[in-house]
C-alpha cells in the first residue's frame, strides 16, 4: 500500500489560500499560528522611586532636618546624588587624606543617611573637590558633560516630582564652587531628563534585556515636577517670601523630638568634618543646639505643577509622570556702545538663569556681594565691551573705602571692535572691623564720557562668619 504523505511544513501559500476560501484549514497549521505568549513588559524599577532626589556637591550637604520632616513624618522617599567624595577635605579624627578621605567620607554619608531612611545614595565618578569659589573652576575640573549625564540617568532612574540643590548664586557664605557647580548641574538635569533627544542612548530600550553585552540602558524620559534651592548664606534676608521655611524647633510626632536634635543625630555620623559631625556631637553632649536650631529655608526656582511660592515643597505635585516642558534656552544679549560688567560666575549667571527659566534669581539681590576677611585678598574679574565698529580706548577707575589698597594694574585698554577684554582688579582688604558691610564702585569711561559702572558689596568678615570658604583670600580664578 502506498504511504500516504503527511502536510508539508511550510505549504503553499496559494494552496493555503484556497483552502481558506473553501472553509479548510489544517490541523497541523493552527498549532504553528497561534500567537506566542510573551511575559509582560516590566515597569520601571520601584526600588529606586523617589519623591525627592537631592543633589549636592559633598556629603553633608543635605538638609538634614527638612528629610527627616519629610520621611518620617510625611512618608516621602528620598534619594541623594553627591558630587564628589569630598576628598580634598580635612580629616578632625585621623590622617586618612585623598582617596583616603573619599572613602571614608563616602561610608559616613551613607551611614547617616541610612540613619534617617535614605537607602538609595549615589557619588559622581571621575570628580573631585574643587577649592575655591569659582562655580566656573569647579565645572571644569567635574567633568561637566560627564557630569551632567550621570544626574539625568540618576533622574530618570530614581523619578522625582521633586529636585532639591544647593543656590545657583554668588552671595555671601554662598560662594562655595562645588555647591553652585551641583546646583548647575541639577538645574540642567531637571530642564533634560524629560528630552528624549537629550542622551538618548539612556532612554534606548536593549534588544535583550536579559542577556549580557547591552550597549543602551533602558531608562525612560522623567519630567520632575519642582525645583527647590537651599543656601547656607550668611545673611538670610533675600531669601524671604522666596519659598517655604521649616521651624527646626518643631517636634517630630513620629520620633517625639524637635527636629533639630534628630538632625544633630544624623550629622553626628560626620565625624572627619569639624562644622557638622564634631559640631554635632559637641551639640548632643551640652545640649548646646544654636546651630542645629536654624530653620530649613528653600527658595522656589520652578514649579510645572502650580502651586504657591511659600506653600508646602508638595504643593500641587501629582504622582506620575508629567509631559515634557522644554525651557527657552539661551538667548543672546543685545548690547550696544561700550558697556562693563562683572565677569566669570557673576557673567555666567546673569545668562543661565534665564535659559533655564529662573530668571527671577537675578531679583534677589540687586548689588552683586562678596565676603573677604579683613587683611584679606579680593580678586575680581570684569568685562570690558566694545560692541562699536571701531577701537575704543577704555580707562577704568575704582573708588576704594578708607584702608583698602589696590595692586598696581594698566587703568587703560584698547578694545578691538566687536570684541570683549577681561580684566582682573587685586584689592586688599583693611585690617579690623570684622562684619562690617563696605562698597566699592568701579567706573568706566571713554572719550571723556562715563559708560558704566559696577558696584559690589564687601563683607569683611567677623572672625566667627562663615562668610567666604576658606581662609584670609577671596579669589574667582
């Protein structure tokens, strides 16, 4: 007998289409064109979620007594992205240096925050302390680009409605360059996290996520919902009205003490650091909390939710994402004539601010101010502006309070057309009358005739201020 021969496989396809036309299907197909089950896709990682990310340059940076309010009392989660490992630091309990000090300061963060329920911290790789107070300088020495794409990823990983970051401003006992350098970036982080164009290979999602040798990272695009910025100027009169203020003497009502004394806890795991974990534990033995007692203020940089200035961090936040704001972005400035203005982070800010939409920044105080010790060193920079179509001859002037002294420098300067010419004044300071406020106006003219003129105000500091970071000098090189 004659075998008979079984359906082929793969038939073919106008014999397939006959038979459906005639009501026939084979058996043997149906099995092979049955849809596949797959798993379905997963979510983002709810490990990571946050409420609030803070981003800081160093730990204990953040605002320990505002997180213990908001996790203890209010169930938020937070997460921490610190920009450096604080390694260019002193050391108050042993000899650990450099690298050194990086790691142990790294343990400590996380120790202290764990203290407080802050489990998801995170350090910039490739980073390092940056002495000085030249927002500038510290950008630079960071990394920014590579900088910047690790605070998007950790964005768009950990999801915040709320960012919060030291002040993106030069003002007195503000004018650390690594906190405005992770203010910079945090303020950039929240204007690109939500662009999908912007490290796009973040937001790529694998071909296979479950094998190895992936090169995209499949994140999602996240659109924050409001930025807050913290300061520890020492003058707090411009940031009144700005944003919301925390009484540090109120009682936690979930750990049955002020606010204050939890946030002396926390700080006290800081111990290689004299202005925070000695200062905390001298404040648990004497019960001595002056400093711990300050209220937590935040200024307001932007809202995409609404919401009022002074009103609670959480005001109109909604849970979930949010679509994309894309801000305006930079726009040049229209200048004519011959024209002086401070420069390097004073010059920088004035543009950032508003291409990220904070340009209500500049209000907050209308004369630029800075912080010297008396004796001390002050080095300014200045740019001098020639928008004309032919060369200008400059002479620039300062008029200096009784007891300061000017290094000798050029007072005149041929600017080329179209062309800007940075010029450095060194001043010293007087000695004596620590905490007094002075000013000192420069004045530029040409041809005979004044075309501008830059006022700043000196804080000669008392000798307990924390006005100015470091000793004796102050200098935006």
């Amino acid at each position: 007998m004659q075998q008979r021969t079984a359906f082929p496989v793969r038939p073919n396809p106008l014999g397939c289409l006959l038979l459906l036309l005639m009501g026939v299907w084979p058996t043997a197909m149906i099995g092979q064109l049955a849809p596949q089950t797959t798993t379905a896709s997963p979510l983002p990682d709810d490990r990571y979620k946050a409420d609030i990310l803070v981003i800081v340059a160093h730990s204990d940076d953040e605002p320990a007594g505002y997180l213990i309010r908001a996790i203890s009392d209010q169930h938020k989660r937070v997460a921490v992205l610190d920009g450096t490992r604080s390694q260019a630091g002193g050391n108050e309990v042993g000899y650990e240096q450099a690298a050194a000090i990086g790691e142990v300061r790294e343990i400590e963060a996380r120790r202290a925050l764990a203290s407080i329920g802050v489990f998801n911290v995170w350090f910039m790789s490739g980073t390092t302390d940056t002495p000085g107070d030249n927002v500038l300088r510290s950008l630079e020495t960071w990394g920014h680009g590579a900088a910047l794409e690790e605070a998007v990823r950790i964005v768009r990983l950990t999801r915040p409605e709320v960012i919060l970051t030291w002040l993106p401003h030069f003002v007195v006992g503000e004018n650390h360059g690594d906190h405005q350098a992770s203010a910079v970036i945090a303020t950039e982080a929240f204007d690109l996290a939500g662009d999908p164009t912007a490290f796009p290979e973040q937001v790529s999602f694998p071909r296979d996520r479950k094998g190895i040798g992936n090169l995209t990272e499949g994140l999602r695009p996240w659109q924050p919902e409001k930025l807050y910025f913290f300061s520890d100027a020492s003058q707090m009169a411009f940031m009144k009205e700005q944003g919301p203020v925390y009484s540090a003497m109120d009682v936690s009502p979930s750990l049955h003490m002020p606010y204050y004394r939890a946030a002396a806890l926390e700080e006290s795991y800081y111990l290689t650091q004299g202005e925070t974990g000695q200062a905390a534990k001298v404040a648990l033995a004497t019960g001595n909390f002056k400093y711990f007692q300050l209220p937590d203020r935040f200024i307001l940089g932007k809202s995409l939710v609404g919401g009022t200035v002074t009103g609670d961090i959480f005001e109109g936040a909604v849970r979930g994402p949010i679509p994309f704001a894309p801000v305006c972005g930079y726009r040049p400035q229209v200048r004519e004539g011959i024209s002086i203005e401070l420069g390097d982070p004073w010059a920088f800010y004035r543009k950032f601010w508003p291409a990220h939409g904070i340009g209500h920044l500049a209000d907050l105080m209308k004369v630029p101010e800075i912080g010297v010790d008396p004796g001390g060193t002050l080095e300014l920079p200045f740019l001098l502006h020639n928008d004309t179509d032919q060369p200008q001859s400059i002479n620039l002037s300062v008029d200096l309070p009784s007891g300061w002294t000017e290094k000798a420098a050029a007072t005149q300067y041929s600017v080329r057309p179209q062309d800007v010419y940075p010029v450095w004044f060194v001043l010293t300071a007087p000695t004596g009358n620590g905490g007094n406020w002075q000013q000192i106006t420069w004045q530029a003219e040409s041809r005979g005739q004044t075309v501008g003129s830059v006022i700043v105000k000196i804080l000669l500091n008392a000798e307990d201020s924390r006005a100015g970071w470091g000793a004796g000098s102050i200098s935006i090189r």
